[in-house]
C-alpha cells in the first residue's frame, strides 16, 4: 500500500500531503467514505464541524494506530470561550483525547480571540498545530500583527484555475503550508482539454493529474468524495510524476475562476 508523502509544518508536525475531507458529505456518507478511505490507505482526515461524529466512529473502530492518523478540525472564528467550548465538543465526538490540526475557519467575527484560544489548545496539548481557513493576506498580517504568531497552515480554495500566486508568495516568507480546498475545481476543471491530454500522455485520469500537480507545489490536497472509485482514484497519485514542461503547462490555465 502507498504511503502518501508529508510536509513539515513550522512546529515540526508532519502533515500527509493528502487528506481525506468530509465537508459537504452527510452522516452516513462520511461514516461510509472515511472507512473506504482508510482501507484505501488514507491516513489524514479532516474534519467539518457536524461530522466529527460520523468521523470518530469509523476512527475508533478502524485497525490504524492513532499514531499513524492526522486528525484536523475547524472551528469557527467566534470568540475566545465560544472556540474552546466547540473544539473540546469536536474532539469528544471525535473520541480523541488531541487532534492534530486545529483551523481557524473563516475571518467573521473575532477571530483574533479565536485564535487566541487555539494557541491556547496548543499549550494545553489539546492540538498538536493551529491554522486558518479562508483568510486572505490582509487577514494574515492582521492576525500575525495582533498575536505574534503566525499559522502553521492555511486552507484557502486552490486549483489550476486559481492558484493564489501573491498569497502562496507570503506564504512561503512567513514559513505558512499551504493546504487546498476543492484542489480539483469541479467537473468543468477536469474536463479542460490541457488536463486531458496530460491524463492521456500519463495514463491517468483529469482528477489525478490535478492532484499530483498540487503534490509537486509543495500544497496539501484535502480531496473529499462519496464515490467508492473517486476516493481510490484520487490516491492513486504517488506511481508517476508530472515532468517540468507540465507543470509549466498547468500553471497556465490560472484564470482566477473560483468554485
């Protein structure tokens, strides 16, 4: 079985560059898709507020060491009290006693005293690492401006049509990971005649070229589905890689097309 390949974070954590996300799956199709997932060799998931339910029964019914899993959840920005409340109810219904990755998702709200709180989570041992979701570079500096701290990862929408080249770029100068949510678009993305034709040339499908290409960026891919075949499809990145004068390719179809 692959295993899939890690990125260190600023504090040290390794984080697998593929994850297993659950957001927009219901209950029972989590419960289902993170099993699939973790027989197909998936050994990160993250989270969404609602399925931590669904999710930690499969993790604490599964045959994986806590050790080999990386757990992420989100909480969002809504004060000091309130996010430490919602992420000790996220791990109790998780069943973990640490998640390995906490996010700051979204910038409504307070969310320089949320992300005070998960500082202090972090010192607790409650989280290993702490990160942000959907933040632009102007609510990077405020955050880092107010705190002194600097995220250990950002989850921001990022594919071969949006790359966020000026926020990946700050990224890089404050030592942030970067993690993609929706890392193959939608339909239309994969059905790109450039995309194709490099699944051609590969012998593999659209979704694969796309996701090996965010793997060679140095990004984390969050790739989430409730079809049996997709989830192993996506996993099936770590056999072959795409040439230089590819990614060349790829890095063209940016065109700021959002989701």
């Amino acid at each position: 079985m692959a295993v899939p390949p890690s990125l260190a974070l600023s504090d040290g954590v390794h984080v697998p560059q593929l994850l297993f996300g659950v957001a927009g799956l219901s209950a029972a199709e989590t419960g289902r898709a993170v099993r699939i997932a973790l027989d197909t060799g998936y050994r990160g998931v993250d989270t969404a507020p609602g399925a931590e339910t669904a999710v930690g029964a499969v993790l604490s019914a599964a045959e994986v060491p806590r050790e080999e899993l990386f757990v992420s959840v989100h909480v969002p920005a809504q004060g000091y009290d309130t996010a430490r409340r919602a992420a000790d109810r996220a791990l109790e219904a998780l069943q973990l006693e640490r998640a390995d990755l906490c996010l700051l998702d979204g910038t409504n709200g307070a969310f320089t005293d949320t992300w005070r709180a998960l500082s202090r989570l972090r010192a607790d041992g409650r989280v290993r690492a702490i990160g942000v979701a959907g933040f632009g570079v102007s609510e990077l500096r405020r955050l880092i401006d107010a705190t002194g701290s600097v995220p250990a990862v950002h989850l921001v929408e990022l594919h071969p049509w949006l790359q966020q080249l000026p926020l990946r770029e700050f990224h890089t100068q404050r030592g942030i990971v970067t993690a993609a949510a929706s890392p193959a678009a939608n339909a239309a993305l994969l059905s790109d005649e450039t995309v194709t034709a490099l699944a051609a040339k590969y012998g593999k499908t659209p979704a694969q070229i796309v996701l090996r290409w965010h793997l060679q960026n140095d990004t984390i891919a969050v790739a989430a589905s409730a079809t049996t075949t997709r989830i192993r499809e996506n996993f099936g990145i770590f056999d072959f890689e795409l040439a230089d004068d590819d990614l060349a390719v790829v890095a063209e179809l940016d065109n700021g097309s959002r989701v």
